[in-house]
C-alpha cells in the first residue's frame, strides 16, 4: 500500500499526519513537547493511540522503542559509523530483524527483512515541511513500518537530533 507522510507545518512537537495514495488522512502522530526524550503516539483520526514510540535517552546510539498495548513489539537502532548514509536495524519481537538502510543525500531508504525488499520510502525535495512517499508491501505491518520511518526521519533529517 502506498502512504503520503507529511510533517505539520506549525506544531510544538514532531507532528506528522499520514494519508492514504488517494489522500484521505488515515493516521496522527502527535510528538509529544516538553519530554525527556521523543515520546510520539501513534494515533487513528479519531485519536485513538495504535502505537507509541519511546526514545532510550541513555543508549550509545540513536535507539527508538515502538510499543503496542504497553509492549514493546520493535525496537529500532541506528549503526553508528557510517558515511553519507543512515542504516538502522529494526528488531521485531517475534519476526526478526529489518534492515533499513538510504542515502542521506538523495533521502531514499529502503527496508528489507531476510534480503526482501519489504518497504520503500523516497522524500520530496521541494516542500516546506517534510514529505514523503512510503510504499510498504502486501502482507507487511504497515503501522510497525510507518512508526519506523518516522523514527528514521527524526533521527536523521532533524538538526537537534544529529547530536545523538
């Protein structure tokens, strides 16, 4: 399925909201201001929280944990060395490992598990807030890969966050 990411324009947090390829708003991810750490709550259009993603605050590189029902169900982590690139590894209680890995540069990730491509996602260039295009395969767990990319978007695109 194809989403449409975009980051809201005046907000205090990270404040994303995802639509569908025709459009339509299927999701909120309100970034929580005033916290130690990025605390986002995934949510519905009807603010129900799906899922919450967590930053470790005290980790030796950028980790991220995405809970569901009060569980963490992923755990996502960025390799530290790398050039002009960002890889992370996303650890999936019960599914194994994805790897996401994209040029800095271009903006263009691609999420694989077991060397399959699973997910893709490409940034526009040329708009004010940012925007992208994630197309995540059948029979994938599209929330799971969508709280991922945010945090791959946080991680690696925010000017504050380039200290971790």
């Amino acid at each position: 399925m194809r989403y449409l990411m975009q980051q809201k324009l005046f907000a205090l947090g990270d404040d994303f909201f995802i639509k569908d390829e025709n459009g339509r708003d299927l999701f909120f991810v309100d970034g929580k201001v005033f916290s130690f750490g990025d605390k986002l709550s995934f949510q519905d259009m009807e603010r129900n929280e799906l899922a919450f993603i967590k930053q470790r605050v005290f980790a030796w590189r950028p980790t991220y944990h995405i809970y569901r029902d009060g569980a963490v169900v992923a755990t996502v982590r960025k390799k530290l060395l790398t050039f002009l690139r960002c890889k992370f590894f996303i650890d999936v209680a019960g599914a194994g490992q994805i790897v996401a890995d994209g040029s800095i540069l271009d903006h263009e990730y691609t999420l694989r598990r077991g060397g399959r491509t699973i997910a893709g996602v490409s940034k526009e260039w040329f708009t004010i807030r940012d925007t992208y295009g994630v197309d995540i395969a059948d029979g994938e767990d599209d929330l799971l890969l969508l709280a991922a990319v945010i945090v791959i978007d946080m991680v690696c695109h925010k000017p504050r966050h380039n200290s971790n």
